[in-house]
C-alpha cells in the first residue's frame, strides 16, 4: 500500500513539475513574443554618431551640386557637395555661392574675384535674375571668349540645379548693364546667346 502511494506521489510532483516547466516556457514565449513585437513596432531612435540609420540621415543633410567653370577654353563640370537647402531661392544662391569660389584646382581666377551676390530673383516669365556686385564687371579680365564661357558657365550652373527656369539674367548692382567685358551684350537673358557653340 505504501508503494501504491508512493507512486501516486511521485506521478503527482511529476505532473507538478512538468506544469512549472510548461509555465516557465510560457511565460518565456510571451516576454520574447511580446519584445519582439513592441521592438517593431517602436523601434529605438539611435543617436546620429552610431549606426548605419545615423549616418544615412548625416548624408541626407546634404546634397550634390554640378557646377560649370570655363577652364583652359573649356567647360569644366564639378560637383559640390553643400547643406541640403529647400526652396527655389535657397538652391540657386547656393549655386551662384558655389560658382563664385571657382574651380578647386584654379592656378590663375577665373571668376572675377570678390563677386558677391546681391540678391536671386525669379520673375514671372521664369527668368531667374542674378543680380552680382560690381566686381564682377569691374575685375573681369580676358577675352571675347572667355567672356561667353564664363557667362555661359554660370547659366548652364544654374539650369543643371535650379528646377523650372527657363533664362538667366545678369543683372550689376541691381541694374542692366550692356556688357560685362566688351564683348557680349548682358542686356538680353543668356540663354540665346549662349546656345551657339564656342
């Protein structure tokens, strides 16, 4: 009799086990489960310095510019890597801004130097004014051609960065002027004039 109730006994704190095990699992299941799910559904936010996610939103404050010099009788393109910008406005004085310094590897300026931007306007008729301190005019030194690559490199910048614009104007001190070395008229937009091949 005593080993019927020993046997009782032991198939009893077997099952009493076996149901401790069954809840530990269970409750195992629900804190993995329930991680899992909260960890989706709220992910964390890492700082900017860790991770692959800091980094791609580091790179997407920035953005690519092309811009056109006239180098050795030549278009030259580079690109420019600036602060993202947003509005219209803020793309092109940054191109303009860009165009200005010159090309990184310039031995001689080919910008005339300390040009400065006075104000960017978009008039109605989608012609974007530039409108340049007066040593653009005034420090400009070369010929017939290097006029036309410089004023052309300046329109072909702004219309490879500056979304729905049809022409460029230059404009000195916030005036027409009829040329900037003698050789071209600026008192029209650029763009007829710099269509034609050099």
């Amino acid at each position: 009799m005593d080993n019927k109730y020993d046997g009782t006994q032991k198939t009893m704190k077997g099952k009493k086990a076996a149901g401790i095990v069954l809840l530990v699992f269970l409750f195992l299941g629900g804190v993995t489960g329930g991680y899992l799910y909260f960890s989706t559904i709220l992910p964390k936010e890492k700082p900017a310095a860790e991770g692959e996610a800091g980094t791609s939103a580091r790179i997407d404050d920035y953005f690519i510019l092309r811009v056109y010099y006239p180098v050795e009788n030549q278009m030259q393109i580079e690109e420019r890597r600036v602060p993202r910008k947003s509005g219209l406005m803020a793309v092109a004085e940054a191109t303009v801004g860009e165009y200005l310094k010159g090309p990184v590897r310039a031995t001689t300026p080919i910008v005339p130097k300390n040009t400065k931007i006075l104000g960017i306007y978009k008039g109605a008729d989608r012609i974007l004014y530039v409108d340049l301190s007066d040593d653009f005019r005034r420090n400009f030194q070369g010929d017939a051609l290097t006029e036309f690559l410089l004023l052309k490199s300046l329109y072909e910048s702004l219309i490879s960065n500056v979304e729905d614009i049809q022409d460029v104007k230059v404009l000195i001190e916030g005036k027409e002027v009829e040329t900037l070395g003698g050789h071209l008229y600026l008192l029209y937009p650029l763009k007829d004039m710099v269509a034609y091949g050099y």
